[in-house]
C-alpha cells in the first residue's frame, strides 16, 4: 500500500460519550495498523470549546481500552508529537493560518454576524440553493480581498474580530483517490471559503486537523463517510501548505443505519428499539431539562468486548471467507481495507447479541464462575467456587448475557416460593404426586450432593415405572416441583448440583403445598 511507516489516528471530539461508529472507526484504524505493522495514536479534537463536556475525555480513553484497542502514541500515552490534545497545541496553528495568507491561499474576513446573516438571506432571495460564503459572494463581503490594504492593516491593528478563511479557486477540479471509493472528483465550485481560524484563535477542525495529521506523519486518514464533503478542502490545505507528497491516503467508511435501513444510527434509534448504541454506560445532562441523564452502554448491559469488537468489524468488512468468529489477532490477520465496501451497513441488534452467546460458551466454566458468585455475594449468599462452576457449566448453553446466570440459577440457592401455573394446571394430578412423593422416599437423605446424574434419573426412571406410569408423564412436573420453572438445563445435571437431600425437602414440599390440586 506504500512504503511509509504506517500511522493512523483516531481523533474524536470530547463532546459526549463515544458512539459506536466511533469505536468502529478506532477498530478499523487499529486493525490496519497491526497488520501493517504501524502505530495507531490518539488525538482529542477539541478546538470546539462551547461543544466540551467534562469526563468526555476519559470516557474515550476507558472504551477504547475496554474493547482492546491499544494506543501506541497520543493522549493518554504521550509520545515524540506532544500535546495531542489539540486545545494544549493551540498557538502551533496562527503561523501556518499565516503562511496561507502570505503565500495568497487565504484572506482576513471581518463580517459581522448581522452581514453574514444578510449575505444568506440576500442569496435565499435569489433561490440559491446553497447559499454560502464562496469564490462569487466574497467579492460582496468585507474582507482583505476587498478592503483597502490600509484598513485591513488598521482593523488587524485596533483588535477588531475577524477570522481567517481560505481561498477556494473559483474553476478547478479537486482529485483525491479514497481507498475504498476510489478516484473522487469534486469542482471547487461546490466547495466554500471555510473558516480555518475563528475569532477566538482556536482553529477550525479543517486547519487543526491537517496541520497535526502532517506533523504527527500519519499515513492514513480512516474515518467516516460523513467526513468525506470536506476532504476535496483538505487537499487544498495539503496542496496550500506544500505537504501534497506526503498527504495520507483517504479511506471513508460507510454509514451504520438503523436497523430498518431507512437512516443514519443514532441514541434515540437505541433507546427506542431497546439497546444501547455506546459502548460504555455514559452519565450526562439532559440538554433541555437539565436534569441528570444515564445512557445505556454495551458493558453494562452484559455484552464481552471481544463479543463486540466482532460484531462491529463485520459492519462494512468481511473477510471474503465464511468464517465469522474472529478473535482481535484473526481480525488483524485477515484485515484489509480493499474488502471495505461502500455501502452502508445495517445495525443488527440480535447479531450481536449471537457473537455474545457464543464468546460466553466459548470461556471455561472456572471463567465464567466469577460473574455468577459475584451476584450471589451481592445477594449475601455463599458459594464454593467448585459449585459456582458446576452450576455455570449446566447454564451457559441457555444464556446470552453474565447476568443471566444469577437470574437463571437461583433455584439454585433458593426454594420455589410459586410453581409455573401452565405446568401445574396441566400436568400435576393425584398419580403425579405420589409418584414424585415416592421419588422423594427413594433419594438418598443426605444433603449433600451424592449421586451423579446418571444415578438419579435411574432412580426416577425406576420409580416411576413402579408406579405404573411412564418417566415423561411425570418429567415436567419434577423440573416444576424442585425448580419452580417449566424449562432450564439438563433436568438431572440440576439435582445432581442441588443435592438429593435438598431434591427431597423441596418434593416433599410441593407435593404438600399443591395436594389440592392432585
């Protein structure tokens, strides 16, 4: 792809949590990186000071680490390009805004929100289309391409507010090749005199961004599409500022989209069709009420970061082959921006809730144990590691997310207190009864676990058959009097876990409290 050191970046706004798009667009950066044999960095953008929100920043940092995204250089980690926090980096950017006034790429314009407001409303009346600031309507403004050069000198000089903004060529054709769109022609025309510094010094994201990327050597620029109107000015500023020969090449991603296709993926599509669209959860401020907000995350709602990270690598990219269990090294091996598509991907909810079934019955039962006696010591009840493992080995096949192993499991460590009405009504009669009566008599009285499973289903089995009835007409009305529940794992790995002395009380006990329905 090119001989230079390969450098991506990942360079979000510290606006508000991370959207999932966002963690998409670091994957891809980090997966072309490792397998290139480059670096990724991490630069926060935050010329924007009126969009900052406090603990945005952090929040980026602990996703990005959440996922196993790896920073090599940037905020956070340092390196030979510090700050990389662009606000920290502000006075670096006046002498290249200078630089481009000098050499006649840029002008000095001192329009008055009043005159740009008129400007716009000038051009609406026309039926422009698009009314903006450009290489026709700057002829009508007040700038340092139409001012007098004495009073531009003595506006600069009396501390009148201006910005600076660069000269479009009014007849060109722009060309870049995107690596995944291939060649993109865009005629200056289309493209406006936009703000590279504003009235506060700050630079706009267009000068920051290009000024940084080129001093921080980054070879690939990996973002979204969204980005992708003001790339043909980007490429002016690299051609403006004598930097074209080592411009990074462009990649653009496609769109995420609402399930249902019909838009761009947004927290309100989450909140309304049920699941989050940010990885971590993130505590804000509501901006109309004011009032304290919390937002759903991926890690807390349940979800492995390895569960994740597969699902999204998989939105616009494949890896031309069946195979869609990836770990981070596979994903790496196999990535490639080439297999990149253009079209927008679809948000599919119920994958990645599979990719999370699946990472879940892919750990050992000694992994999964802690996110089962971690619930069970929040509910003040002991466990032995031994058993926390027996119990998540019989459940794992049956859920989706670590927190549903408490919720699946507490018959565990809890006698029903009600039985499923569906089975009782159905199947529970007065021959049920004594047989589950005389299952009870038959069990070994201790209290501890005793037989294995095989042992226990042949004493049903033999039982049963005593009472003159067959194992299937009683099953359910066992799982049901010993677990409260008419469905759940293997029906005799269960007693085997709960015990036979534990089985008996709880038959004993149902057979007791639903004698008037037999």
């Amino acid at each position: 792809m090119t001989e230079r050191e390969v450098r991506v970046r990942f360079a979000p706004s510290p606006t508000g949590p991370l959207h999932i798009g966002g963690v998409r667009t670091a994957l891809y950066n980090y997966l072309l990186a490792r397998k290139l044999g480059g670096k990724m960095l991490l630069r926060i953008e935050d010329t924007d000071q009126n969009r900052f929100v406090p603990g945005a920043e952090e929040y980026i940092l602990e996703a990005l680490a959440w996922c196993g995204i790896v920073i090599d250089e940037g905020q956070g980690v340092g390196g030979p390009h510090a700050p990389y926090k662009q606000s920290e980096r502000k006075p670096m950017y006046k002498q290249y805004a200078d630089q481009l006034i000098a050499d006649g790429h840029a002008y000095y314009a001192f329009d008055t929100p009043e005159e740009l407001d008129a400007m716009r409303a000038r051009l609406q009346a026309a039926k422009v289309p698009n009314p903006q600031y450009n290489s026709i309507t700057r002829a009508q403004m007040r700038n340092s391409l139409t001012l007098p050069e004495d009073e531009v000198k003595q506006l600069l000089d009396s501390g009148a507010p201006y910005v600076i903004r660069l000269k479009v060529p009014r007849k060109e054709e722009v060309r870049f090749q995107d690596l995944i769109r291939g060649w993109v022609v865009v005629h200056s025309s289309a493209i406006d005199d936009k703000v590279l510094m504003k009235s506060d010094g700050m630079p706009t994201y267009h000068l920051a961004n290009i000024v940084d990327d080129h001093l921080m050597e980054i070879s690939h620029v990996i973002r979204g599409e969204e980005w992708l109107p003001s790339a043909p000015l980007h490429v002016l500023l690299y051609r403006y500022l004598g930097w074209e020969k080592t411009m990074p090449q462009f990649a653009h991603l496609p769109l995420l989209l609402k399930p249902d296709g019909t838009g761009k993926l947004s927290k309100r599509d989450g909140d309304r069709l049920g699941f989050p669209v940010f990885p971590l959860e993130w505590h804000g401020i509501d901006g109309e009420t004011g009032e304290p907000t919390v937002s759903r995350g991926y890690r807390e709602d349940g979800y492995l970061p390895e569960a994740l990270v597969n699902f999204l690598a998989f939105l616009g990219w494949n890896p031309g082959t069946q195979q869609e269990i990836f770990s981070m090294d596979e994903l790496i091996q196999a990535f490639s921006i080439e297999r990149v598509s253009k079209s927008p991907a679809k948000f599919d909810q119920n994958k990645v809730k599979w990719y999370n079934e699946h990472y879940l019955r892919a750990k050992s039962d000694a992994e999964l144990a802690p996110y089962l006696l971690t619930a069970l010591q929040e509910h003040g009840i002991a466990c032995s590691q031994e058993k926390a493992e027996q119990i998540v080995g019989v459940m794992k096949e049956r859920v989706s997310f670590p927190h549903d192993f408490w919720q699946e499991a507490k018959y565990f460590f809890e006698a029903p207190a009600e039985y499923d009405e569906a089975v009782i009504g159905k199947k529970w009669n007065a021959q049920v009864s004594a047989a589950l009566a005389a299952y009870a008599d038959a069990l070994p009285a201790n209290s501890e676990p005793s037989a294995n499973a095989e042992v226990l289903k042949s004493i049903f089995n033999q039982t049963v058959e005593a009472q003159g009835m067959k194992p299937g007409q009683v099953l359910q009305s066992l799982r049901v009097a010993v677990t409260g529940a008419a469905a759940g794992p293997d029906l005799f790995e269960a007693l085997a876990i709960l015990g036979s002395g534990e089985v008996a009380t709880r038959l004993r006990a149902a057979v007791e409290r639903l004698a008037a329905r037999a």
